[in-house]
C-alpha cells in the first residue's frame, strides 16, 4: 500500500469526519477546523486511488469550508444563531440542472483525458458535492438533501475502490445529513418567516 494510503491517513481523516459532521448538524462554528483538516487528508487517499475528482474536490472543500467559517461566523454576530434559509423552487431548478450539466461534462473530461476510476460515478459525487458544500456555506436548508444523494452514491464508489474506512465513513456522513435534514427542518419551522432566495 502505498505510503500516502497507510490506514493511519484513513483513519484520523474519517474520525474527524465524523466530528465535523456531527458539529455541523448542530450548527456549531467549530465544524470548519476539523473540516479543513480532513479535506487535507482526503486529498492524498483520493488522488492515491486514481479518484481525482474527489481529489480535486478536497480542494474546493477546504476554500469554500474557509469561506463558509467566514459567512457562518459574520451571521453569528449579526443574527445570534446561525440562522437557516430556504431557496425559491426557480432556484432549486436552476441548481439541478446547472448540475446535471456539469455532472456530465466533468465525466466525460475525466474520461478522455485522464486514467480515472469510474469517471462518471466520481464525477456524480464530486459535482453534486460542489453545490452542496456552496449551499452549506450560505446556510442553505436543501444541502442536506444533496448530501443524502452524494452519501448514497459515495457508498458504492468507495466499497468499489476498497476504501471501507471511507465506505464507513460515508455511511455515518448517510445518517448525519438525515439527523442534518431533521433538525435543520426543525430549526426552519420554529423561524416565523424565512425568505427565499436563489
């Protein structure tokens, strides 16, 4: 095995996985230090397994879970909590086929001018994960359901590739962006009014 994909990595990339998950559904700010240093982690066990679409996605993760920390902190001083908003369903059209777009041009760049590992299935991961670290970020309520579809979907790519930490992993991150949805739902309907937005 090579030395970038000693178990080790694995390991204290999917406990802090799991830490960060568990913060972020409760909508703590302290999710983004365990975040980055996962995505860091992640970056080399993806790129070691000739999924580069995760690989490079760990990249955009570890910026926008920059920025995310920035908007997260500044709507705790404004608002007192970090209040959960509701996209118009223009919007949430807008997203889904912005995705499946994306979706299909970024695998089929993966296929042609690299020797990825299933560069469709990576890339149905990779995409739809884009969008929804964005939505997170902006404290979206919908990103949960994204997660649930990436969750669902990373499962099989990982047990393919003989990542089972990850496949573990994945299947926790599966039942936290449930819990995710359920109290972000609860968080929503306890707000009077929430305003829509793209």
């Amino acid at each position: 095995m090579p030395f970038l994909l000693d178990h080790r990595t694995e390991l204290i990339a999917f406990v802090l996985g799991v830490a960060n998950i568990v913060l972020l559904v409760r909508r703590s700010l302290w999710n983004y230090p365990f975040a980055l240093a996962m995505v860091s982690l992640y970056a080399f066990v993806f790129f070691e397994t000739k999924l580069y679409s995760d690989a490079l996605l760990q990249g955009f993760f570890f910026v926008v879970n920059l920025w995310g920390w920035w908007l997260w902190s500044q709507a705790g001083r404004e608002e007192g909590e970090i209040r959960v908003l509701v996209m118009s369903s223009a919007a949430r059209m807008r997203w889904i086929a912005v995705m499946a777009a994306a979706t299909l041009l970024w695998g089929t760049a993966m296929h042609h001018w690299t020797d990825a590992a299933f560069p469709y299935w990576d890339a149905s991961v990779a995409i739809p994960s884009v969008a929804a670290q964005i939505l997170l970020s902006r404290r979206f309520f919908e990103n949960w359901w994204l997660w649930i579809a990436v969750d669902i979907l990373a499962i099989g790519l990982y047990a393919a590739k003989g990542l089972w930490l990850t496949t573990v992993l994945y299947v926790i991150f599966l039942g936290l962006a449930i819990w995710g949805l359920a109290d972000w739902r609860r968080v929503r309907r306890a707000l009077s009014r929430l305003p829509s937005a793209a």
